[in-house]
C-alpha cells in the first residue's frame, strides 16, 4: 500500500512539473504574439500612413439562442484619417475595399426592396472618393489590408482575449493601442 501512495506522489509531482511548463509556454506565447502583433500594426501603418485606425470588437456574447457564449474577435475595421477624426464607426463597411459588383447591379438596378440602397450608394461613393483621391495606391493600401488580416487571422481567440480582455473594443492607430469597454448587447 505505501507503494502505491509513492507512485501517486510521483505523478502528482510530475503533473504540477507538466503544469508549469504549460504555463511558462502560454507566458511566452503572449509576450511574443504581443510582439509580433504590434510590429505588424507599426509596419503597416509605417507602410500606408493613409488608414489612421484599425478597430475591432471582441467579447463574449451574454445570448446565444441557447447554444454555449464563445468568447470571439471580429474582423478588423480600417478607418481613414476623415471617419476617424468624425469617430465614424458604424462597422458597415470598409471604405478601402472596392464594393462588389452586386452592389454596384443593385443601385443600377434601383431596387430598393429591402432598404439598402442608400447604404449601397454611400459604400461606393466612399470608396471613389477614395479612389479619386488616391489613385493607383488605393490598390496598394488594399494589399496590405488583406496582409494585415492574414496575420491578424493567424492569433488565436484565446490569445486575443489575453492581450486586450474581453467586452473591449480595440482602436490601434499610429500613436498606439486604446482598448475601451464595449457594451455589445
């Protein structure tokens, strides 16, 4: 019997080992996502000082119809310099993306059934004013966008939600990174 209680000691003492190395990795798994997370925010708005913010939301709904409440990080928003200033933060588009052809068929073709029209034709008129202003770099800026997100994508929720908290909306532009309470529901 003593012999049994020796061996469960030895796994105990291995398992708070085992744990303590689990713990050490996910330390050095934040500290060098958060490094890398905020080269990539430097690097881009280094390379395409045009977007003065990317804002996201990330928390942990308080409903979900019944199904369990996943904490989750939606996708990044890209604000220019006017929307930010004018705090502009209505998450119904980006203004850097060119609009789809459906949406371009949609206003040509007037049908307003379902009430969208208006935003359809305020999501194109943003984006040629973008465009006029521009140029050829709004195709540049677009570029670095989807860069942007691929790595923004590749950071796991869990790790996400060790960074900026949950309930939060995330504001990252040049001068840093704000991360305010949100109330989503």
């Amino acid at each position: 019997m003593t012999e049994e209680l020796i061996d469960l000691n030895a796994l105990e003492e291995q398992m708070n080992s085992v744990n303590k190395q689990i713990e050490e990795l996910k330390r050095q798994n934040i500290e060098t996502s958060k490094k890398v997370f905020h080269g990539a925010i430097a690097a881009f708005f280094k390379m395409y000082p045009e977007v003065a913010a990317i804002r996201w939301q990330q928390y942990t709904p308080y409903f979900n119809d019944g199904d369990v409440c996943e904490f989750g990080v939606h996708p990044p928003e890209f604000y220019s310099k006017e929307d930010f200033e004018e705090r502009d933060f209505d998450y119904e588009g980006n203004s850097w993306h060119k609009p789809s052809q459906w949406v371009y068929d949609q206003v040509a073709k007037g049908e307003d059934k379902y009430g969208h029209i208006a935003s359809y034709k305020k999501e194109i008129a943003e984006y040629e004013a973008l465009e006029a202003e521009l140029g050829s770099r709004i195709h540049e800026i677009n570029a670095g966008i989807e860069k942007f997100e691929k790595v923004f994508r590749s950071i796991d929720d869990d790790t996400m939600q060790s960074l900026f908290g949950d309930h939060v909306v995330v504001t990252a532009t040049p001068n840093g990174i704000d991360v305010d309470e949100y109330d989503h529901e």
